[in-house]
C-alpha cells in the first residue's frame, strides 16, 4: 500500500494519529463537537416539539391579573376621617391652640395628612388593635412666623416631634384621643 492510501484508511478508521500529524491533527477534535453538536440539536428538538405541541393544543393561558389587598381584621375605625386639634399635651407644658388655627390631622387607606396652615407633615400610619404606629414619609419647611405666629409653628414642630412616638388612640364619638410617649392629643372629628 501507498502511503496515501495508508493515510485514507487511517481517517476512516478514526484517525490514528499517533502515526501521522499532518493536516488532519484536529480532526478528532471536530468529530467530537459534532457528538456534541448533535445531542444539542437533539435535545433542543424535544424542547421545540413540547412548545409547539403546546402552542397547537391552546395549553398555554393568558396571564391572569392579580389584585393584592390586606386582609384587615378588623376595620380601620380612622379610615377617612379628618380632625381638628383641640388639645396638645405632653410632660413640658400644655399647648394653646390659637384660635384662628385650626390645626387637622386627616386619615385616608393607611396615609395621614397633618396641617396646620403652613407646612404638610405627611405619613403613613398602621393600626393594631389600640395601638398606632406612624411612619413619617415627607413634609415642606417653611417659616411662617410672620404670617401664623410663634405660638402655631411651636405647636407645628411639637407635633412633628412627636409623630413618631405615637402609641396608642382611641376614638369615642366624635372624639379621637391620641397617646404619645409624653402626652396626649385631643382631636374632633370634622369629617
């Protein structure tokens, strides 16, 4: 036999190279990634038929929207009601509200609104039981001395101190009373 002939039968019978390093070198290499390029193409057909057979069944749905809502246990008894603040006490002093002031606290699904002719405290609250927890999410901070007097904006930063020692309240008609860490606030019901 030739050596070219003896060459051909050695690729055919899966490339003994140990004997010869020519130009063939890598094909084991690419005989190999064709195995493998054939089980990729062979499981990558199972997983398109699935689809497909799917697709021509209508097995596939339409997503459905979901609507998340708190399970409340009990009803929010402050849940879109506003107040009036007619009493502000705490271990340093009690504070007189004005009477061109009306400082008002309003409740709406779980976020709270207090105002008092200048600046929005804004909140969220969660009710458990008698207990009140509030959150302070934002508020503005202007100086309205000249225009409400030292009396209202003292009464405006006090609340805002103490938003966020509230603990517990109560409502009893017309009246929610709210207890602080130092004190207690007294408001009535608006609306």
């Amino acid at each position: 036999m030739n050596t070219l002939s003896n060459v051909g039968l050695k690729l055919l019978f899966f490339f003994d190279l140990q004997e010869y390093k020519g130009p063939f070198i890598y094909l084991d290499c690419i005989r190999w990634f064709g195995v493998i390029m054939g089980i990729l193409v062979l499981l990558g057909g199972c997983t398109s038929t699935e689809v497909a057979n799917n697709l021509e069944q209508n097995e596939f749905e339409t997503p459905t929207r979901v609507v998340v809502t708190p399970v409340i246990s009990e009803p929010d008894p402050l849940n879109n009601t506003r107040w009036e603040m007619v009493a502000f006490s705490d271990q340093e002093k009690t504070l007189a509200i004005p009477k061109d002031t009306q400082p008002t606290i309003q409740f709406n699904d779980g976020a709270l609104l207090f105002f008092i002719g200048c600046n929005d405290l804004n909140g969220y609250y969660e009710l458990d039981n008698q207990r009140i927890t509030i959150t302070l999410s934002e508020s503005t901070a202007m100086d309205c001395t000249d225009r409400l007097g030292a009396e209202t904006m003292a009464i405006e930063e006090r609340f805002y101190n103490v938003m966020q020692t509230f603990e517990s309240y109560s409502v009893e008609g017309n009246e929610l009373r709210i207890y602080h860490a130092d004190g207690e606030l007294l408001f009535h019901r608006i609306s």
